[in-house]
C-alpha cells in the first residue's frame, strides 16, 4: 500500500517502527536529545498552556485522571499527556479532551522523523515532543503532563517551571534505572521540583518523604504534603477533603479502592495551588465521573459475559509492592465473596514482593502470559514467587473457564486479573472496552 493511500493508524505505527531504530536503548535518561530537537522546532514546550506536572510511582495516572475530570466538569479545555498506552497509541495525548486522531498523529510524527533526520532519540522522547508540538497548537486553559519514568531525567522535564509540581506514592519500581533504594528512587522523582513551585505530595513512607521534604527545602518550593497542608478521611458514602481554607465532604471516586481517596485529595490540593478556583459542583461531578482503564476496573464485555451469573471481572495493572499493598487494602473490603486472581506480570519486575499482600485474599490463583504481552514472565516463575499456590492459566481466557467450571457453585464471586499494564492491555482488547480505544475490530 502506497503512503497515500495508507490508513493515518498504520503510517503513525510504521514512523513508531522505524523510531526505534534510532537508539539502542528503549529507555536512555537524559535530556540533550529531546532538548536539540525541540530547540530545531522553536521550542514548543515553552508554550504549553498552564502545567502541573505529576510524578510517582503508583497513582500518577489515577492523579491526572482526576484532575482532568475535575477541570473540564468546571468547563475547561484540558490538554493530557500520559503513558504508557494500553491498546491504542492514540491514549497517550488528549488534546482538549479528546484523543489525537490518527491522522493529527501520523502527520506530527511525520513532521518530527524529517526534522530530526535520523540522529538517535527514543521513541518516548519523539512522542513526548509529539505532545508538545500538538498542545502548542492548540490553545486551552491547563496541560497535564505524567512522567514517564522517574523524573529528574524524564523527558517531560524539560518544560519551564509548571503552576505546580504534584508526587503521588513512591515504591520500589524500576530499580535499574532510578536505583535500588526508596531514597534513591524519591531523589529522582524529585527531580521534578522546581524553585519556588508548590510541590504537592500524597501519603509517603518516611524514606521517601525526608528525600522529597529535603529537595523542597533546598529548591524554596512550598510543600503541601498530605497530614500537614491537606488531609483527606473515608466517610461512610464518601469521603473528606479537608485544608487550610476548606471542608469539603465528597462522593466516593469513580476509581474504586482506599488509595485513591490520597490520589483525589493531591488533585485537589494541586489545582488550589494552581490558583484554579473549582466550584464544589464540579469536584464532586469530576470525582464521579473520572476515568481511568485499568485501575479495578470492572469489566462489562465479552470476557465478562462468558462467565457463569453472579460472577464479576475486574481489572488492575498495578505492578509493584507499592500496588499490592494498595490493592490488599481495598481486597480486604471484599471479604463477603470469593476472590479468584489472575495474574501475569512483566518478567523484571518483583513478583513476590507484589503477590505477598494480596494472596491472603485469594481464594484460588492462576499464572498466565498472553501471546501478545509485552515482555511477560514465565508462568513457571509467578508460580515459584506464590509459594507453589499458582497454578498455570496458561491464559486468562483458560483461566476464566477454569475458575467458571470448578466454582459456578460457589456465586456471587469476584475474578481480578493484575500484576502488569501490559497484561491489561491484551485484556482490554480481548473485552472489547472503548473510551479512547475506539476503532478496535471486534
């Protein structure tokens, strides 16, 4: 098929292609070459609209994910940029709160790969300078920008200084890139601090926090950390939000679970920082009606249809101890029914340590590796990290009959399928979910 003639999806996924010739390495931290390039396009990053910057290590997505609710239920045109995708490249950059097109993408990246003329870059810096070049288009009242990894090096951390800079949860993820402690790991999220910007923080284990409370102090940022600046409480249908100038009682987020209570609460002390003054109105309709695919997420398609009445499907791609401890906080509020877990995970990262809070919950586990997942762990090696309790799926499509088969008796029940982003995404296709994943073939 001639380049005329093909489909604006299949020229963007042919540049993407070709993008990751250019540098050895999928992730390389640092930021000379993203900073050449945007310097040949007369620097779009420095004409962003209104930024806050979010970083962390769980809860950033579900972070931006409010805050983008919150803001355009208050009538505000809200550009986003978030990583990585789940099925569709397309997820990654929301201009004024819809999903670039194929054709706005495939046209950007054509124009950037001649720029850049083949001098080496990473596909993550390429479509991050994607994302600046197309928000610099198009006007709107505030940009949402999620790091990639870390932060100190990310490549989002070249824009000027943002209206505020926002640190959800940080765990261990990531160790050969961003080191092997929490400190070492705090330090390079920090990295996304600047002098004098309010720096929001959400609850943090002490090693983490004295790293994040030193680099603010060092920077003359104001740190508006959770327990001290703002606090949020469960109430029985919702929850309180609470700082120096307010007292909101809210409704219970759309994304379920007890952490994302501290992730709401930093997108409410991030856009008061801003100096956004939000109607109560549309707090709580934002906090509503915010999305964000594969933070338990229940699923309502195919795969959920094929199991037996009065079993439910849900879905997390959280991936790290940081996420298992999350994930068992809300797992214990889901005692009243059987609990079937399925889980594939990406080969690098600490199985154990993320399955060791959750199975006390689990009432059977099941190992698996899509086909098309990125990277997966062999089944062989979720199961040693369950102390033998895992048993291979080998599938989540085998795993699903199994647990059908074997416990139909046993219903209502819950099924999660977690441990990798990646694993969400080959559900996702396999579900037949939509939002920004429109276009998919059934």
């Amino acid at each position: 098929m001639s380049v005329a003639t093909e489909p604006a999806s299949g020229r963007a996924e042919a540049i993407i292609d070709r993008l990751h010739t250019l540098h050895p390495r999928l992730i390389d931290l640092s930021l000379e070459r993203l900073e050449r390039l945007l310097g040949e396009l007369g620097h779009p990053e420095q004409r962003l609209p209104p930024v806050i910057h979010v970083a962390g290590t769980n809860g950033k997505g579900s972070t931006v994910a409010f805050l983008r609710a919150i803001a355009e239920a208050a009538g505000q045109r809200v550009h986003v940029y978030t990583s990585p995708h789940l099925v569709r490249f397309n997820e990654r950059i929301r201009i004024g709160g819809n999903c670039v097109t194929d054709d706005a993408l495939a046209d950007a990246l054509a124009t950037l790969e001649r720029i850049n003329n083949g001098a080496p870059i990473t596909v993550f810096e390429m479509v991050t300078t994607v994302a600046f070049f197309l928000f610099a288009a198009h006007p709107a009242d505030l940009c949402l920008l999620e790091v990639g990894l870390g932060g100190r090096f990310d490549a989002t951390n070249v824009i000027p200084p943002p209206l505020v800079s926002a640190i959800t949860s940080i765990s261990l993820d990531h160790q050969e890139f961003l080191g092997d402690t929490l400190a070492a790991i705090a330090f390079e999220k920090a990295g996304i601090i600047r002098r004098g910007v309010p720096v929001v923080i959400g609850a943090q284990l002490p090693e983490a926090l004295a790293v994040v409370r030193q680099e603010a102090a060092r920077l003359d940022a104001p740190l508006l950390a959770r327990g001290e600046a703002w606090e949020v409480a469960p109430l029985e249908h919702g929850f309180r939000y609470g700082d120096a100038k307010h007292r909101r009682d809210l409704p219970s987020p759309a994304l379920a679970g007890p952490h994302q209570h501290d992730n709401a609460g930093i997108a409410l002390a991030a856009l008061d920082a801003a100096g956004l003054s939000i109607p109560d109105s549309a707090i709580a309709a934002g906090l509503l009606h915010a999305e964000w695919p594969a933070r338990l997420q229940r699923l309502t398609g195919r795969l959920a249809s094929s199991l037996p009445p009065g079993f439910s499907l849900w879905l997390d791609g959280g991936h790290n101890p940081g996420a298992g401890r999350a994930l068992a906080a809300h797992l214990a509020a889901w005692r009243d029914q059987p609990l079937h877990l399925i889980v594939g995970m990406k080969s690098s990262k600490d199985i154990g340590g993320f399955l060791e809070p959750i199975l006390p919950f689990a009432d059977s586990v099941f190992a698996v590796a899509e086909p098309g997942q990125h990277l997966a762990a062999p089944i062989e090696e979720i199961i040693a990290a369950s102390g033998g309790r895992a048993r291979s799926g080998p599938t989540v499509a085998a795993a699903l009959v199994a647990i059908g088969r074997a416990h139909a008796r046993t219903a209502p029940a819950r099924i999660l399928i977690c441990g990798s982003l990646y694993l969400a995404g080959e559900v996702l296709k396999q579900d037949l979910e939509q939002g920004c994943m429109e276009g998919m073939a059934p």
